[in-house]
C-alpha cells in the first residue's frame, strides 16, 4: 500500500493505547468508535483519496459467508463535510475474496490490527482497522485501477467518471457482469444503469442463474425491477417444481407483488385447486380467499366452489361466523348467491332475531331481505 493509504505509526500507538485502556473489550460500537478516531487523526494523510469510508464485518454462525457493511461519500466528498457520510451498502461475501485476511485474525481473542484488500477490476478496496471474536470494524480507501476504463471503451461504454467507477467496485460490477450481459443478448446498458444494477443487488450470480433457468430478461431496467420486487431464484425455482415453468419477467413480479407465495400455491392445491392460472392465484390472494378460508366454507358443506363464488363470498363479507349463525336459527345449506344478498342487504343474525321477536316466526330468507330493504321497524 501507498504510504497515503496507510495509518501513521503514531496513528496505530493511539489506537493501541484505546485497546489497552479498554482491556481488548471490543464490541461492534467499540470497533466503530475506534476506527471513527482513527479516520479523523488521519484525515490529512488521505486528504488526496476522492473515495474512502468505514467498514464493519461480522461473521455469520453456520455460513461460508461474513457480511461486508461500507460507509462512504457520494456525489460531494469535500474537505470540509465533517466526515459524514451518505451512503450504506452490504453484501455477503466470502472470506477467501480478501487478499491478506486470515481466519486467525478474523477470530483472534485478544484483537488484532489488520490491513486487507479487496480487488476488483475497477479497482481495490484498501481496508485497515480491527478485528475481535469475528467481527471487525476500520477504514476503506478506493484505489482506481488505470487500465479500468480502457476495457470499459473497448466494449463500447463512454469512459466512466471517477464515482462511477468507485461504484462499480463497490457493488461487483467487474468486466465478467459486463460480458454477461453481453453474451446473453442484452441492450447494452449506459453507466448509471450499470451502476443502478450494482445498488439494487443484481449480483452477476443473478444474472447467470436467470439465464440457466431459462430466462431472457434483456434489458437493465426489467432486471432491476425484478430484483427490486423480491423475484428471487428460489422462487422461480419452487414455481418450476409447482409446475410454473418460464413464467414471463413481468408475470413473476406481478405474482411476488400480490402475496403470492409458493406456500400459498401449494395450500391451495391440496384444497382441491391444483391447476390455477397464477392470474386466477392473483385474484384470490387480492380478495383474501386463502386455503383457510376454504378449509373453513368446506366444513361447512360448501365443497367444489368456483373461483368466482369465493372471490364473490369474500368480497361481501360473507364468513364462516356468518353461515354458522344462519345455520343456528334454522337456516341451513343456504345458496351461495343468496349469503352474498344477505350479506349485501344487512341482514344478520341480529336482524333476523328482531324481527322473530315481533311474531314473525317463519319468514323465509328472502322475506327477511324484503322487510330490510323497506325499513321494517321494531
């Protein structure tokens, strides 16, 4: 590393002394507060730096994998902007991906000062700060790569501006992502979509996947939206298993945008829908008939009802207490379209009973809707 990208001898003795004084009690807050004094003391060694912030790292139990969070400026890194900063990503990532990061530093005991890289085709990722029981905390700068920007020309982009091209490290959009999208036929995007791509998270891994699944997106602006909905590979693997195979970009994030889920799909096939559309699935999730309702109308005797009938139960309020009470005054196995006008007209059990209590003993369903409909008054 450059000597502008490294702390002060003077700097780490400090940062030594807060350990010390500390008897090595890090936590996350700690790890953070340290790094945060050691950017301000060093703040005149990094002052020719454009690009630079915080990173905090945390293992993950049971994973390959530890979260990578990053603090850092965009769009005004100027010397007199009280350090502050404007911009949060983080991403898993896996340790092997570092350059100068052993597992032993990472869960050292005691603690341990650690200078790592990160490197991209964009650029590297200079980190250095602390790492304690798997979780660490320090300060980043960015160093450009020279030779970036010709292969971006190469390939028929503009040359990137100099946050452009921190971002594009930031968020893995190395040349690999670009020739993807090339090789998979896609409009080529411009920079800012490139970069759009890299902030809301559509991974190179995404983009491959998509296309081993069978899926032609083509543009950056559908990825994106897909990624943005929460279309994940999982569920467009578990619709394949339920029999939605290759289901249009634009279909799935219309699916996910409704609430329905593969849980949801496979309840209702075991309540007797096996083989609905996912617009009809759009439609029952919208209207709230869900297998429970269904399981529900089913014990009551309604079995075998078309989609419209429940759409149209649900939609007027018609529900599992409300034929129950019917059912209670006498009134049973009651049509379908006849609970919707019940229910449509006002007519309650309550109703009903009022108007028992007047002498009106035998009026029928249809009679009760009758004398509802013209104010009958107790």
């Amino acid at each position: 590393m450059r000597q502008a990208e490294r702390f002060s001898d003077r700097t780490v003795a400090r940062i030594a002394g807060l350990w010390r004084a500390n008897r090595f009690a890090l936590s996350i807050g700690a790890v953070v507060a340290i790094a945060s004094v050691a950017f301000l003391l060093n703040r005149a060694a990094f002052a020719q730096q454009t690009y630079e912030g915080q990173w905090l790292i945390e293992t993950k139990p049971q994973s390959e994998k530890v979260n990578l969070s990053l603090r850092y400026h965009t769009g005004k890194n100027k010397p007199d902007d009280n350090f502050g900063f404007n911009s949060n990503t983080s991403f898993d990532i896996a340790p092997a991906q570092f350059s100068g990061l052993t597992q032993a530093q990472m869960m050292s005991a005691t603690g341990a000062h650690v200078e790592f890289q990160l490197r991209r085709d964009p650029g590297d990722l200079n980190f250095e700060g602390w790492f304690k029981e798997g979780h660490g905390a320090g300060h980043f700068v960015f160093a450009p790569s020279a030779s970036f920007s010709g292969e971006l020309t190469k390939r028929g982009f503009p040359a990137p501006s100099a946050e452009q091209q921190f971002m594009f490290a930031i968020h893995g959009i190395d040349l690999a992502y670009v020739d993807e999208l090339h090789s998979q036929g896609y409009q080529q995007p411009t920079l800012d979509e490139l970069v759009r791509l890299g902030t809301h998270g559509a991974r190179l891994e995404y983009v491959r996947e998509l296309r081993a699944l069978g899926y032609e997106v083509k543009t950056a602006d559908l990825l994106i939206r897909m990624v943005d909905h929460g279309v994940s590979l999982r569920f467009i693997r578990n619709l394949a298993t339920l029999g939605y195979e290759r289901v249009s970009p634009d279909e799935l994030i219309r699916t996910v945008d409704h609430g329905v889920n593969t849980d949801f799909i496979k309840n209702l096939q075991t309540s007797g829908y096996p083989k609905l559309s996912l617009d009809e699935l759009v439609r029952m999730a919208d209207h709230g008939v869900n297998s429970k309702f269904i399981q529900e109308m089913i014990e009551l005797g309604y079995r075998g009802l078309s989609i419209d009938q429940l759409v149209q139960m649900a939609d007027h309020g018609v529900r599992p207490r409300f034929i129950n009470e019917l059912k209670a005054l006498g009134y049973e196995n009651v049509a379908v379209d006849l609970l919707v006008r019940l229910a449509d007209h006002g007519v309650s059990a309550a109703f009903i009973q009022k108007v028992r209590s007047t002498g009106y003993k035998d009026q029928s369903l249809e009679q009760m809707i009758y004398l509802r409909d013209r104010g009958f008054q107790f």
